[in-house]
C-alpha cells in the first residue's frame, strides 16, 4: 500500500519476445467474444500490485504478448513510485505500425489511466478489432491522442474516458455498406455483406468527455464524391448517433441526402435524413427567389438610370459620352447652358 515500506527495482532489461498472457487467455477471449455485444467488462481490475514495490526499468524485447494484444519490437521504461507506474514507449511496433507515447496507472487513491498516444501507419482493422471489437474499418492512419480514464472496471474506465485528439487515415475502406451507392440510390440496403466504401483519405479531430468522443470536422475524401461528418461516438456505451453530409458532389445531386447512422457498434443502423434534405431544398429555392428578386431590382435600376440619362440629355442638349459618369453629364450640360447664356447677354450687349 502507499506509504508502506517497498522494494526498489532498478534495471535493464532485454531479451527475445516476452510472453505475459494470462493462462486462462483462450478461454476468456471466446467468453468475451461471445459477451461483445453486451458491453465492456464489469470485472474489478486488481492493481493492488503497484503498491508493492517501486521501480525504475529499461526494458528492449524482440517481442510482447499480452492479453490485449501482441507486440513487435519494444523499447520502453517503467517507472513506478507509491502506487503510480509510468510506462514510457520509446519504440513499440503493433499493427504494421509504430507507437510512442506514455501511459499511466495510478492506484493511489482509486484506480485512473491516462496518457498520450502517436500512433503511424497503423492497420486499422486489426487495432478496432482488437481493442474495440468493431471491424469496419479498413486501412493504414496515424492517430494523436491524449486521455484520461477513472474508474475499477473496463466499464468504469470508458464511460469516465476524457481527452482530446486528432486522425489522419490514407486510402482504405469502409467495409459493410457502399456509401456512394446508398446515397445516388437512396437505398439503404447497400449496406449488406460484402459492400464496402472506398476512400482515398479520412481526417478529423475530437474531443471525449465523459465516454462520448464528439467530432465536427470529419472529412472523407472519395474518387467519385467526398463528404463531412459531425456527431458522437458513445465509447462507454458503445454506440453511434453521427451524421454523414455531402460536401462535395461532382455533377450528382442524388448524392446530396444527408445519412443518419446510429445504433450500436457492433449493429449500426442507417437512415437518410429527408427532413433534412427538405430544409435543404427550401433555402435552395430561396436563395434562387432571393437572386431572382435582385436581378429584377437591378435591372429596375438600370432602366431608370437609362431613362434618366436620356431625360438629362434631352433638357440639358448634351449627349452622355462613353465611359462618362452622370454626375459629369450634368456637370458638362450645365457648364455647356450657362455659356451659351452667358454669349446671348454679351451678344445682346
């Protein structure tokens, strides 16, 4: 416990690939298959361990197996001081990509983790199938990403998850449903097996607070469309309530129906948003009067100078010249009517 009197560790450490799953691995992970759908694990989290000792670590491997996942090449440092472990990740390749960051346990007073994560070319299908267990998402990205979670249970930590971050995804593939074919068609059966939407780029920032990620500046970048997305993503609740616009349609208005998705992960349900697409509709009509009725009124205008100019031109005996403002007709007429007044007295003299 903190405060009691502990061990000290110090060391480094290296070696080949390093085993640390539980033995009961294979039969947990098909229990928690089949319980995936019901949510994450309600199950206390022991981390009465990290008050048993203190420790400062250096650790290389060739390799990492943990109950989570397994690991490539690892450089890391451990440090831990009354009940709080640091684990510093030097150089960590999982998913055919790199990761550096820090992640935090502390069991000082109740359980948190927290950290910050740099993920590179990861795999993404691997890494939400793993850690997620959503595998609909297909392609290589980076993902920045600070986070703090409190709580004894998986369930306690995500629902509590707070922090911010920012994605960067290159070409890949939404697997499960064909976005271009759902929108051009309105149908939402285009969301069966084997359909997929191909992107060529995905990136986005969010923020988390209390389980929910929020995202307002997703951008998805296709060969035939492109879109924006804004909404939420319940990480605690596992569910999803975000809204795909198209942004950007070349030549294709059937693209342009707002898409609802919603539900739960591992089950989302997809609605077009005729309500929307309606409003839509109606301030493009009004912005159509809007520029009719300023087009009328310009051209009012203009027909009423033009029938000005021609009644100054008759009164005054003048002829507007090209590129000459009104202002400088009346101006030359006046100038012009004066003089010839000013001849007839002097004449009359």
């Amino acid at each position: 416990m903190p405060g009691a009197e502990r061990a000290r560790l110090t060391g480094q450490l290296a070696g080949d690939v390093l085993d640390l799953r539980s033995a009961s691995t294979g039969q947990g992970s098909a229990a928690q298959g089949q319980g995936a759908s019901a949510g994450w694990s309600r199950a206390p989290i022991d981390a009465s361990a990290l008050g048993l000792v203190d420790a400062e670590i250096s650790l290389s491997l060739n390799g990492l197996r943990t109950d989570i996942t397994t690991l490539g090449r690892t450089r890391l440092g451990l440090s831990i001081d009354r009940a709080r472990a640091v684990v510093t990740f030097r150089e960590v390749a999982l998913f055919g990509g790199q990761m550096t960051g820090e992640f935090v346990m502390n069991n000082r007073a109740g359980l948190s983790v927290g950290g910050t994560m740099r993920l590179r070319e990861i795999d993404l299908l691997p890494l939400l199938g793993e850690l997620a267990d959503y595998r609909r998402l297909q392609g290589r990205g980076d993902l920045d990403m600070q986070f703090l979670g409190v709580g004894n249970s998986m369930h306690a930590i995500m629902n509590s998850l707070r922090g911010e971050g920012r994605l960067a995804l290159g070409a890949g593939e939404l697997l499960g449903f064909d976005l271009s074919q759902m929108l051009r068609n309105l149908d939402m059966s285009y969301m069966g097996e084997g359909r997929r939407t191909v992107y060529q780029s995905v990136t986005g920032t969010f923020t988390m607070a209390e389980g929910v990620l929020r995202n307002d500046d997703l951008r998805m970048q296709a060969e035939r469309f492109s879109v924006t997305g804004r909404g939420q993503v319940g990480l605690g609740a596992r569910n999803l309530d975000y809204r795909i616009i198209p942004a950007a349609v070349r030549g294709d208005e059937s693209l342009r129906v707002p898409l609802m998705i919603t539900g739960p992960w591992d089950a989302p349900r997809f609605r077009l948003d005729m309500e929307a697409l309606a409003r839509e509709q109606l301030r493009a009509e009004q912005e159509r009067l809007e520029e009719i009725a300023r087009e009328e009124a310009r051209r009012l205008e203009e027909r009423a100078r033009s029938e000005a100019v021609q009644r100054i031109e008759r009164d005054l005996g003048v002829t507007r010249e090209e590129g000459e403002s009104v202002q400088d007709t009346i101006r030359r007429g006046v100038e012009e009517e004066l003089g010839r007044r000013l001849r007839g007295l002097i004449g009359g003299n």
